[in-house]
C-alpha cells in the first residue's frame, strides 16, 4: 500500500514538473530546426572522388556545393493551433560546407508541437521588397550575387533557392555537357513567379509530420531540436528521375519545375530532442 501512494506521487509530480502549457503566443521559447544533409543512405562527403555516389540510374558523381534557403517557418500543435514565425526572423541560408548554419533557430510559444511547416525558398514578397528589408542572408551582394557562391539572379529573376554541384564522370565535353572538360554538374533551381514579366514559380513548401518520430515539446527552460534528413540524392531519384548525363546543368529552364517538384521528397524527419 506505501509503495503504491508512493508510486502515485511519482506519477503526480512527472505531470506536474512537464504538463502542455496553454498556447498563448507571447510566452515564446527556443526551437531549433537542424538540416542534416545526406546522399540516400550515406553522409554528404564533399569531392569523395576516390568513393562517388551513384544515383539510380548508376551514374557516379560528387558533391562540391549545396547550399539552399528555409523561410516562413511555422508550426502546429495537436489541438490546431499554429504559429507564424516572425517573417523577419525567418529566414535561413543552409549550407553544406558550413556546420554553423545546418540549425535554424526561431522564437515559437511554449507548447506541444505535431506538425512543422516551411519553405524551400524565398516567397514572391521579400523577393521584391526594397533592398534595405533584404539583409543578412537575404543581401542580394553577399556571396558575389550569382557568382561563386551567391544565391540571387536579380530583380525579376530572384534568389536562387536551392544550388548544388558537383562532378560527374558520365558529362560529356560538349556543348550539351560541360565545354570546359571538367564535367561539371550544375543545378540553380529558383523563380518565384517574376516581378515585371512572368517566371516560374519553384517555391516549395514543406510539411513535416512529427508525430511519428517524436513530437516537439517546447520549453523555455530548454532546446527543442527537430533533426530533419535532407537526401540530395532525391534530386535525382525523385518522382521526376533523370539522369545527370541527359540534364547535367539546369538554371533558366522549364526543367527546373520539375527538380523542384522532387523537393519535398528530400526532408525527412529523423528524431526530436527536448
């Protein structure tokens, strides 16, 4: 009888040391998204000549850079309440060589938290917002613009979204290929629909359940961590499967809508740390 009062006052005291706090949108805490960049089954290696992926189509190929945009985080709890991350807050360039930037840190109400929502992307309104609202990773002349490792076309062109590069022995030397002899595979996927003449539009926006590998308990006295998978490898293997060979260099062209629609496919959530 003593050690089953004993066992209830345990039981009173876990509940009450971490009960679901009432939604309320000012008691905000930390949540951390963390992009784990992976190729199918194995851990993103940059120029691993010596050991090359292959995709499905058993074309080889490395990786020399990814880097891509996250915005408009929100996020949703079981009863249906969601949260819009502060839009001035919510925007993050991941890059694969920089392990500073794999975490996408946000400001979000203490609660219990079943569905994350972002964006592969820049939406149409920052896009064309003054420059003076576009700063940090948004600044169109950081990275060298379009060169190097710069992440924007222009006005009506936009942000790159998503770039990735890389090598591949299967590139011809020719004008369908890499002229250059260096076989060189190239992927700048983005467009947001234009802003003085119609483009494409290649935002995506990415739901993630977490119910099934661990919701995200949001408190103030701790760091909720939502591990998300990014595969490159999708890309390729995606519901719209190409071969490098045929599409080694993708920017300005309607194929680029259909790398974006494999998009989605990429993230996949691991775990959740609270």
């Amino acid at each position: 009888m003593l050690l089953f009062s004993f066992m209830l006052v345990l039981a009173a005291c876990s509940k009450k040391d971490n009960p679901t706090p009432d939604f309320q949108e000012e008691n905000l805490a930390p949540l951390s998204v963390e992009f784990d960049n992976i190729v199918g089954e194995r851990t993103l290696t940059f120029d691993n000549t010596g050991s090359p992926y292959k995709n499905a189509a058993g074309e080889p190929f490395t990786v020399s850079r990814i880097q891509y945009f996250i915005s408009n985080l929100k996020v949703t709890t079981a009863a249906g309440n969601t949260y819009t991350v502060n839009p001035d807050s919510s925007y993050f360039l991941i890059k694969g060589d920089d392990k500073a930037t794999r975490f996408a840190k946000v400001k979000v109400p203490e609660g219990d938290y079943t569905n994350l929502t972002f964006t592969l992307g820049v939406d149409s309104l920052r896009s064309t917002m003054p420059i003076d609202k576009r700063t940090g990773v948004l600044d169109p002349a950081a990275g060298g613009g379009m060169e190097d490792g710069g992440m924007y076309w222009g006005w009506n062109g936009g942000y790159i979204f998503f770039k990735f590069e890389g090598n591949s022995a299967v590139i011809s030397d020719n004008v369908n290929g890499d002229p250059t002899g260096k076989k060189q595979m190239k992927y700048h996927i983005g467009f947001f629909g234009g802003y003085s003449a119609p483009t494409l539009n290649n935002i995506k926006v990415i739901n993630v359940d977490l119910r099934t590998a661990g919701i995200a308990k949001v408190r103030k006295d701790r760091q909720s961590n939502i591990h998300l998978f990014v595969d490159l490898m999708k890309v390729f293997n995606g519901k719209n499967a190409f071969k490098i060979a045929e599409k080694p260099n993708v920017m300005f062209d309607d194929f680029s809508a259909k790398i974006a629609a494999n998009f989605p496919e990429m993230f996949r959530h691991d775990h959740t740390e609270n």
